[in-house]
C-alpha cells in the first residue's frame, strides 16, 4: 500500500527538523574553531623556535 508524500504530510510543507539544521551548523563552526586554534598554536610554536616565515605564512594562508 503506497501512499503520497502529500498524502503522508496532510498538505504541510516538508522540511527538516530545526535541531537537526543547528546541530550541523554547531558542528561546522566547532570545525573550524578547533582548526584556526591549531593554526595559531603551530604558528606560536614555529614562531618561538624562530621560524617566522614559515609561522607568518601559515597564518596568512588561512585567510586566503
């Protein structure tokens, strides 16, 4: 027995659940937190043993 998607949503419009939207989106910016944290850490690190270029052109490259 199959029935309709239209049949199934009794006229309302379908979409996902709201959580389920913003939980991705939490997902995503923690991502990338977590990313630019590292960069920074690496580039103090690579900074302190006196690779500045190196350090400088991690940072920048995370902008480009």
């Amino acid at each position: 027995m199959e029935v309709s998607i239209q049949a199934r949503t009794d006229g309302v419009a379908f979409r996902r659940p709201v959580f389920q939207r913003q939980f991705r989106r939490f997902c995503i910016r923690l991502g990338r937190s977590l990313e630019n944290y590292g960069r920074v850490k690496a580039a103090r690190t690579l900074a302190f043993h006196g690779h500045y270029d190196v350090a400088k052109s991690l940072l920048e490259g995370q902008w480009k």
